[in-house]
C-alpha cells in the first residue's frame, strides 16, 4: 500500500512563496501521475498541477503561471512551487497519485495524502 508524505505547508504573506512536496512510500515500481488539488472552505475541490511519468504537465488556470511542478521519479517525490501567492490560494492542498504500479502486483491503484495546510495572509 502506497504511504504519501506532505510537506511544505504553512502560512505566508501574500507575494510570498511556498515549496510543497509529496513522497510516496511503498513497493512501487512505478506512478503514472502525481499531483496537487486543493480544496478552499466552502468550496469543491480543485486542480491544482499534475505531471506524468514522461513529464507532462497540466496547470490549472488560477495558478498557471505562478506554480511549478516536477517530480523525481527515482525518488517517487511531487514538488510544487509556490510563487506569487494569493489569499485566493488558501486551501487545503492534497497530494495525489494515479496509476501507482507495485512491485508484487499485476495492477495499479490510486491514493491521497492527507492534505496539508496553506495560508496566504492578506
């Protein structure tokens, strides 16, 4: 079973930066994708940055341009920086993974971190 660590959260002054970051933990051979999504009070859940195992990238609108993703796939590690923050971008962030393949399995699974918070003060 595949274990997620965040790290990274906190709180800022808006025009600050934060860097996140998500290990999985586990008998992986491999993720397919990794990833953020958020989730503000009141509010649905909501793409944040995923990226492939060959580094494909999608951004969603309110933080393109303003966050980077990468991962290390030796390490099975998401990063996510966070430039330019914006009380906006106060939020629970979730680190997901997609297509995690094991080791002792035939096939893959899906997971959630636990969330970790992020604060952007006005």
């Amino acid at each position: 079973q595949v274990q997620l660590v965040e790290s990274g959260g906190g709180l800022v002054q808006a025009g600050g930066s934060l860097g996140l970051s998500c290990a999985a933990s586990g008998s992986i051979f491999s993720i397919d994708a990794m990833g953020w999504y958020r989730q503000a009070p009141g509010k649905q859940r909501e793409l944040v940055a995923t990226i492939t195992s060959g580094g494909g990238i999608n951004y969603g609108d309110s933080v393109k341009g303003r966050f980077t993703i990468s991962r290390d796939n030796a390490k099975n590690t998401v990063y996510l920086q966070m430039n330019s923050l914006k009380p906006e971008d106060t939020a629970v962030y979730y680190c997901n993974v997609r297509g995690v393949r094991y080791v002792s399995r035939a096939y893959g699974t899906d997971a959630w971190g636990q969330g970790t918070q992020v604060t952007v003060s006005s």
